[in-house]
C-alpha cells in the first residue's frame, strides 16, 4: 500500500487488513508505519466492497476506485480529529481478499454470526 503525501510522492505503508467471523460487519486496517506509532481504523465491509465499483463512504471514510498508471487501483481516504491520510491500494488483490472474506460469510448472514447475548452482557456490565 502506498501513502499518498501529494499527487506526485508515495510512501510505500506497511498495512494489514484484519478480518473475523465474530465481527462479520468490519474489516480492521492497521496501518504501520516505519517510524512506529501504528494505527487501526475500522472499517464496513460493505464500504470497502462497494468502493471498489465506485465512490462509497461519507466522513472519516471514503472509498473510490480509479486506474493510476494503467493499474486498477483503490484510494481510501481516513480523517480523524488528528488529520487525514490518502491511500493507494492495488485494487485486484484487495478484490481477491474480499472476496475470500464473502466466502467465510456470506452477504445477507452477517446478523446470523452475531453472539446477541453476550452483546446485551456487556451494555449490561457497562462494557
């Protein structure tokens, strides 16, 4: 992945997208760059899938595909209270990991994953 500091200069980003059967509706992204201090950003799974035909996301997230250099890509864009970043992501492989994720679970079953108990537990316990 690559950190777009301006429409000229990247930054190659070490990033790793997360994901797992027991918060089906979210992908982790951690970000970690080489001067340390990494970052996680949750992110739908439904926003990242949408970006990849076309802009999806509105606020601290925003997804949209594009061609760079001939290449299929995926620009994701994250603000927070503390600044924003651009990212540049190859867009086939990042279809190719999603779609093994949709494999896991399936659109339309991600509510059935869901542990409603210990959910209502923990707003219970105050967690």
């Amino acid at each position: 992945m690559d950190r777009v500091v301006c429409p000229s200069i990247r930054l190659p980003l070490r990033a790793v997208f997360h994901y797992t059967q027991t918060d089906p509706l979210v992908v982790l992204l951690e970000l970690q760059p080489p001067e340390g201090g990494g970052v996680t950003w949750t992110i739908s799974r439904d926003l990242l899938f949408d970006g990849t035909d076309e802009p999806s996301g509105m606020g601290d997230v925003q997804v949209w595909p594009a061609v760079a250099r001939g290449r299929r890509v995926l620009y994701i864009h994250l603000e927070s209270h503390d600044g924003s970043c651009l990212l540049k992501v190859d867009r086939r492989r990042l279809e190719k990991w999603l779609q093994g994720i949709f494999d896991l679970v399936h659109p339309g079953t991600e509510f059935c994953q869901v542990d409603w108990d210990a959910g209502a537990a923990a707003l219970v316990e105050g967690r």
